[in-house]
C-alpha cells in the first residue's frame, strides 16, 4: 500500500493531506499556521498532525503554494537587474528600477539585427551586482534566436557570480516586454522558492522517507523539484490550480466555478468536463503582464488576513496582508493589554499605516542596503507588536509612511491590525484565536464609521461576500470593469445573477460565507468535506504535463520550398526539406517530454504523447508558409524503484 502527501503552504495556513493511491481516498488532514519569515515550523507543525505511521508509507509528496503569487502581490521579492538587449520601445513602467538597454537583439527570422554590446553588459552587471539578488535577461525576439540572451547571461555570471535567468527559457510566445516582465519575475523568485522547497525537502528527509518531490504548477499540472528551482514562476497561482482540480476531486463535478479564499487574495477559476479553463494570454499577477501558461483565473488582493482599516467613514479591504490582531494576541502574551491601550490616531494621521488596531513586528530577515532613515525606523521596532506611539517615543516623531512600507516591502517589518478573520471571530462564525481582541479591534474601527463593533463586523463580513460574488461574475462577465458589477450588489433589487454551474467554496473557514453568498447569487453553493485543504487535495490529483511548442517557417518568402527555419526553445535550426524540418520537431520535442519526465521521476511506460500540427498555407502555394507543431506528454505513474 503506497501513499502520497500533499502539503500547500498558503499565506496563513500550511494544509497537509495524506491519500491512499490506490482507492484516491483521504486518510488524514492537518492545518497549522505558516510561519515567517522560515515556513519550516509552520510545514513541521502540520505534518506532524498527520498519522506518523501512515506517513512512513509515503513515495510522493506533492506541493502547492502561493508564496510566489503572494510575493508579487505584495511587492516583497528580492531586487532584481534587467537587462533589455534591443530595441525596446519602453511605454510602460518596469518591475524595477535596477535596468538597462544595451544594443542587440534579432530580427523575426532570427538573423542578427546589431551585435551584442557586451561590455555595456559586463559594465552595469558590476555597477549594481551589490545592490541585487539576482539578474533576469530579455532580448528582441530572443524566441527566435537566443544567442544574445545566452552570452550577457555567460557575461553576467563571469561578473558576479549571481543567477541570471533568460526569457527564452520561459517562453515562446511573442510579446517582449511581457516576456521581460516573465524572466524578472522569475529571477527575483528564485531564492525564495529555493528556501521553501530546500525546507519542504528538509522535514520530509528528516522523517526517514525519502519520497520523489513535485511542485504544482499554475496550468494544473506538477513539475518535478529539478525543474520547479529552475522556472518558480510557474509556480504562480499554483494554490487557486490546486484549488481547482481539488475542488473537482472532492465534489465529484467535471465542471464548477471555485472560489479559493486564502490569506492573501480569493480566487476564481472554472474546470469544464475535468479540464482546466486555460488564459489564452499569459498570467497577469498584480496587474503584471507575463508569458505564464496558466489557469484562467480572476484573482483580488482580498483574503481572510487582508488589512481592513478605515479612512474618512469609509471601509477599506487590503491590498496588505496583515497578522490578524485574533491571532497575534495568541502568538504575544502581552498583545491584548497593548491593544487596550491604543490611543486613537489623530485625523490627520489615519491612513493604511495609521489605524488604532496597527502594530509591527520586526522579522528575521537580515536587513541589507538601507539607507539612514530606513535603519532608524527598523531599529525602533522590536520583536514583539510595537505601536506607532512608541515608535513616536523612540524616534522623536512619528514613522514616515514611506518609509514604513519600503521595510514591508523588503519583508523586513511584518504588520499586524483588523482582517476578515477577525470579524468572523466576532460574529461566533469562526473562533479558533483569541475573541476578545478581535472585538476590541472591532470597536475601535467601529467608533470611525459610526457602528457598534458587531455592526462593523457584519459590514466587514458583507462586504467580503459581496467582493466574492463580484469576483465570480465578473470573471463570466469579460470586458464589464469588476467596479460597476460590484456596485449592482449594493443595489436593493430583487434580481439576482444567475450561475448554471456550481460553485464550490475553497479554503479555511470559507462555510461562514455560503449563506451570505448564496442570498447574493444565484446559484448551487457547495462547501465539500476537507474544503479547508482543497488545495493540499488538488496537489495530489495533478498529473505530469510538458508541452513543447515549435514554429516552422520559410527562410525566405521569396523562396518559400528552399529552406525552412525550425524555432523552439532549443533555438533556431534550419533544413532545406520541410519533411526534415517537421521530422526534427516531432522528435524533439517528444525527446525533451521524455527527458522532463525522467527527471521528474515518472513512468516513461506511462506517459501519453499528442501531438498537434496546424498549418498555414496561403492560397496558389505549394509550401506551408507557418507549420506550429505542439507536442504534450501526461506522466500519470511513478517510477516504481521496489519493482
């Protein structure tokens, strides 16, 4: 009898669940607190819930997480330099200031349009080598010739030492900023997604198994821990994938809308006849453009620990993940007297920093290149929940907010105030933490919108639901703006949206929710048994999945059946028969498939190979003049090693 472990580590809760492989049952479940700024206790804690003995049986451990959704979101990943090798016509803004453009880069064809400016490479690569973690490289049309891309990266690690990630590895899609923004964001995950799986790799050994590792990816799909280190931008959305195909394996339902509350954000995605809806764009993370294969997915920064504060009488929700106060008055003794005591900011201070129920904690992340003003700030703040009037009192004034959300942002200071969490503590929906600071908090922010704490309470709770309810329809609703659907539901009316499909709920105490929702749309609401680790579920019930796309063209329009150019990920080749040409794509492409799936540790007896040809070809010509070849391999079976 063989078992699996799936753990997701979410923004508050780390979910583990162990499955029985041959009935796809749920033996045991488990759920303790993630932990910053190092998740190992928090991913500890969990396991250890879970029946030890069952656990020695284990061969696959499979994870989701939205570390790196949450990282983006929140603006929290280490500092990144980018190169943009060509003609980059910048109308938008980038990622990070760390940038610049040297000449270079390709035409369609992959011929050279300037050569390399290497030594503007090598010069800015030591100018800010110590002012960031990592480096990410994007080249004009480096889809079809990566050539420039793979010398500034051999340029750059001869410089610094540092890891340097090229678009071209990531994608193969057109669009070159997006692309840039792809390997940006890819490089600057790159330590934290190693930290993490080192540490989920770490506790599992140390428990005397040593089962094969996977990683959830954001298209519903599982990459083995080799190929997961390498590419953790594919891990984005990997918690509301998770949710996805959890939500079917627990409900039974081939197709259903899922709304995946976590910490950070609530999530909404659709699975049609047991597949995925897929973006035919790229994934958009906090308003990023990338060139991620992913879920389609309509995803706000609003979760169960986001920041509810109050500005002028008006409530607002997030976009900050905050320690709720229910669960801070847990983690420090001292925490509920404190908050007792909080004098009410002035009028003129309130803001998102400055709310009556507001402390910080200092982290344990090592602080490196701030300036005078930001170590002042940071050496003021302790361990434990330190208020904005001793801040005053150490400092001689109070913080500045800039300054304040530079050291969130560097993860250096961790806030704490009111949530969503909270309020339900206060309605009796939900009272795992300490209650009676969560209504402390309730009435302070209650006295600046003129309620009664259980008031706010129930405002906070509806306005929550009726975000869900606007998240949902909105992700049906393409092209209608979010904000004009969600002022419908403000709206005393007795029509409702309908839904046709249902709509299961994901994630920690989301049953507080069903009724509210259910008065709001619609539609079938259901909560399945172990909604709480649906996540965790859906780690286990994705499958291995390569794709592997390859463009074919001719070399010259003026002599389309001369040569043909053959563009992938390996680069550009080229033959003089278009049945060379097609033969090269098949097999290699079902040659890389194989390779992904013995590195990942899967059957190559059980993986099933598709391919896919569309071609192009213009009327009066005998050639095609595009031929796209999309070969996908699905590993359903591990390697037996015992056999």
């Amino acid at each position: 009898m063989v078992y699996s472990l799936g753990i997701d580590a979410g923004g508050t809760y780390t979910d583990s669940v162990l499955l029985d492989d041959d009935t796809d049952s749920i033996l045991d479940s488990n759920k303790a607190l993630t932990t910053y700024p190092d998740p190992l206790n928090g991913i500890k804690n969990s396991i250890d819930g879970l029946d030890q003995e069952k656990l020695k049986k284990v061969k696959i451990v499979s994870v989701s997480t939205t570390l790196s959704t949450n990282t983006i979101l929140e603006g929290t990943g280490f500092p990144v330099g980018l190169f943009l090798i060509g003609n980059y016509d910048l109308k938008e803004k980038l990622p990070t200031p760390h940038y610049v453009k040297v000449a270079g880069g390709h035409t369609y064809n992959g011929g050279e349009k300037e050569p390399l400016d290497e030594e503007a490479v090598r010069d800015f690569a030591v100018k800010i080598k110590d002012k960031v973690a990592a480096f990410a490289i994007s080249s004009f049309f480096s889809i079809r010739n990566p050539d420039h891309e793979i010398r500034a990266k051999q340029i750059i690690r001869e410089a610094t030492g540092l890891p340097v990630v090229c678009a071209h590895e990531l994608s193969q899609d057109l669009g070159a900023f997006e692309r840039a923004t792809t390997a940006f964001f890819n490089a600057q995950l790159l330590p934290i997604t190693e930290r993490f799986m080192s540490t989920v790799e770490k506790d599992v050994t140390s428990r005397g198994i040593s089962p094969k590792i996977f990683m959830l990816k954001c298209d519903g799909s599982v990459i083995g821990i080799k190929s997961a280190l390498e590419k953790p931008i594919e891990s984005i959305f990997s918690g509301p994938a998770g949710s996805l195909v959890g939500a079917s394996f627990l409900t039974g339902n081939d197709s259903c809308a899922v709304i995946d509350v976590g910490g950070t954000s609530t999530d909404i995605s659709v699975i049609k006849d047991g597949v995925p809806e897929m973006s035919e764009m790229g994934a958009v993370v906090g308003g990023w453009k990338t060139r991620v294969k992913a879920i389609k997915m309509e995803t706000s920064a609003m979760g169960g620990d986001s920041h509810i504060w109050v500005k002028d009488g008006k409530l607002n929700v997030g976009p900050r993940r905050v320690i709720p106060l229910c669960r801070a008055a847990d983690l420090y003794p001292d925490f509920l007297e404190l908050l007792k005591i909080n004098p009410m900011p002035t009028k003129t201070l309130i803001g998102m920093n400055f709310q009556p129920t507001t402390f910080f904690t200092r982290t344990e992340y090592e602080a490196m290149g701030l300036n005078d003003l930001e170590q002042e700030l940071l050496d003021s703040i302790s361990s434990s929940p330190t208020s904005l009037r001793e801040l005053r009192s150490r400092m001689g004034r109070y913080p500045s907010t800039r300054i304040l959300d530079s050291l969130i942002q560097k993860r250096l200071v961790q806030c704490i105030g009111f949530t969503p969490t909270d309020a339900l503590h206060v309605l009796g929906d939900y009272t795992a933490r300490n209650v009676e600071a969560a209504e402390v908090g309730a009435e302070y922010l209650g006295s600046l919108c003129k309620r009664t704490g259980e008031e706010f309470a129930r405002y906070v709770k509806e306005t929550f639901a009726k975000n869900m309810a606007s998240d949902l329809i909105s992700f049906f609703l393409e092209g209608i703006p979010r904000e004009e659907i969600r002022k419908i539901f403000d709206i005393d009316c007795p029509t409702k949206f309908k839904v046709d499909i249902p709509v299961v709920l994901i994630g920690g105490p989301v049953v507080a929710y069903k009724d509210i929702l259910g008065n709001i749309i619609d539609a079938e609401i259901i909560v399945p048994k172990y909604s709480d680790v649906g996540n965790a579920t859906g780690a286990l019930a994705a499958k291995g999945v390569r794709r592997v796309d390859f463009l074919i063209r001719p070399a010259s329009m003026a002599a389309p059946d001369w040569e043909y150019y053959v563009f992938s990920e390996k680069g550009r080749q080229s033959f003089y028969e278009y049945k060379d040409a097609i033969k090269y794509a098949r097999e290699t492409g079902q040659s890389m498939v194989m390779q992904y799936m013995e590195d990942a540790g899967l059957d190559p007896d059980h993986v099933e190979i598709d391919v896919k040809k569309d071609e192009i070809v213009p009327e009066g010509w005998d050639f095609p003049m595009e031929t796209k070849i999309r070969i996908m391999g699905v590993g359903t079976r591990l390697i037996d090693e015992e056999a």
